[in-house]
C-alpha cells in the first residue's frame, strides 16, 4: 500500500469514528507532503476545531478510558 493510501484510508476510519462519537474537524484532512517524503511517516492534519467540538472530542475519549 502507498503512503497516500495508507493515509487516506487512515482518514476515512477516523473520519468515520469521529463522526459515530458525534465529533467533527473540518479541517481534518491528510498533509500530502508528508505522503511524498520517503523519509517521514504519512500524517493526518486535524485542523482547528470550536470549543464545542473540543468538549465532544473529550467526552467521547474519556469513554473509551
């Protein structure tokens, strides 16, 4: 599997997970320079969220704990 498929399907199941927690990040999204750099791992930029979606992002992590 290529990196940018690797990260774009690491994308998708978070995407899909944050969305079952009631959690979205608009700015979610996969950095593609890390995907073209043989020398770093694929990354997912989160991006920026509201204090609202911060408070559902906890909640659903404090859960899984």
């Amino acid at each position: 599997m290529t990196k940018l498929r690797e990260a774009e399907d690491a994308y998708r199941r978070l995407r899909t997970a944050l969305g079952e927690a009631d959690v979205l990040l608009p700015s979610l999204r996969v950095d593609l320079s890390s995907c073209a750099d043989h020398l770093t791992e694929p990354l997912l930029d989160l991006g920026r969220c509201n204090l609202a979606t911060a408070e559902r992002l906890i909640a659903a992590l404090a859960e899984e704990g």
